[in-house]
C-alpha cells in the first residue's frame, strides 16, 4: 500500500516497489490523470481523501480485497503549506493537520491492525522538521507528528516482528517544486547540498525501497534523511 500515489515520490515508490516485483495498491486525492498513467496490472488505483476516516478505511478495505491482505505501508500523501505563521488562517491549519498528521495516523493504525511478523511501515516526513524555513510553521509541525507516530509505532509494532520507519527527504525535483519556486532559488538550494544537486524522486523512492525489503530487517525505529547531506 503506497498513499500518495500518483506523482512525485509517491510514483517513484509505487514504480520502484513494482519493478521489485510488488503488487500494489496506491491512493491519491484528485488527479484521475496521474494516476492512470501509475496504473498497471500490478498498480491498481484507489482514490481516496486521507482527511477522510471513512476513505482510509475503504481505501485499506480494497486493499484486504484486491492483495489478500496488507503487508508493507508507505506512507506518503500530504499537503504542503507556505505562509507566514501570522497569517496562517484555521482552515488552513486543519487542513495541513488533517492530511499530514491525522491521515498518516490512520494509516498507520490500519496497517498495524493488519501487519504480522516481516511487516513494514516507512512514513514520509521531510527535513522542514529539523531545516525549517520562514512560512512552513503548519507543514513542519505536521511532520513533525508523523516522525512521532512512527517511532511510538515502532515500538509498539516491534515485538510482532513489524519494522517502522520515516525518511525525510530533502529539496526534490517534482512538478510542485518547480510550480512554487524560481528556478534560482531552485539552483541555490541545489547548491547547499555537498552533492550541488536536488534530489530526485527515484533517489527517495530507492531508499523507501530499501526499507521496505529484507535487507532492512534490523532496522526500526529510525529517520533517514534522503537530503544529500543537505543537513
């Protein structure tokens, strides 16, 4: 079950996981478009509001139909938000919280009713968490919660045999990057990182990936910064 779906780091995942010969299910809030082009015989589409209780609920219940069962989330739909904390209006604050935060925990609590021994949770938060930015007071606290739901949850899930994780990546090269910032603020950011580039979504997909196999059977509990050493 990959959240989030249909573009950016969500696409990458579903992609990379069905590459790795994964079946999967991803949700997505709007784009029938996008995730169409997502879609294969092994990807199959669920659109689904993660604000929205009842939709995660149907969306895993499709899941339990369509796969016989959830054994890896990865969750990673979200919204982002850029205003000044002053300005920041209530609709906006519950909006940011009701995707980001709520929405990751009920992901989260459904997968952990659900996942046994070999499990996997990876949730996707961000560097704003500890490299915030001016205008990001509402997104960084939202994921902020995420990295807290996941380290409880990597307690709690531990002794089933059931890893939790978070990666936070840093400045990625998406769509929405390049729609919310001048391509020179986009360069120099690019050049903070000691590899003077941006991160792309298969370099975030790819360690997502990782976690999500055997390889990381000894890992829990953890946040992997996938930010070119931009922190």
């Amino acid at each position: 079950m990959v959240t989030g779906g249909a573009r950016g780091i969500g696409r990458a995942v579903v992609r990379r996981l069905v590459a790795e010969g994964a079946t999967v299910v991803f949700s997505y809030a709007r784009d029938d478009a996008a995730a169409a082009e997502v879609a294969g015989e092994r990807a199959h589409a669920v659109r689904a509001d993660q604000a929205e209780p009842a939709e995660v609920e149907r969306l895993f219940a499709v899941a339990d139909e369509v796969l016989g069962g959830v054994d890896v989330l990865v969750g990673n739909a979200g919204v982002a938000a850029s205003t000044p904390l002053a300005e920041v209006t209530l609709a906006e604050y519950e909006r940011v919280m009701a995707v980001n935060a709520r929405g990751t925990f009920l992901a989260v609590q459904q997968a952990a009713r659900r996942l046994g021994e070999g499990g996997r949770i990876v949730v996707v938060s961000s560097v704003t968490t500890v490299w915030p930015s001016p205008g990001e007071s509402v997104y960084a606290a939202s994921k902020a919660a995420v990295e807290q739901i996941a380290r409880v949850a990597s307690r709690e899930l531990g002794p089933r045999g059931v890893t939790v994780n978070t990666v936070s990546p840093g400045v990625t090269d998406t769509d929405l990057l390049r729609a919310a910032a001048p391509p020179e603020a986009v360069a120099g950011v690019a050049g903070m990182t000691p590899l003077r580039r941006l991160g792309t979504p298969a370099d975030v997909a790819d360690v997502v990936a990782f976690l999500c196999g055997p390889d990381a059977r000894w890992v829990t509990g953890q946040n992997l910064r996938a930010d070119g050493g931009l922190v």
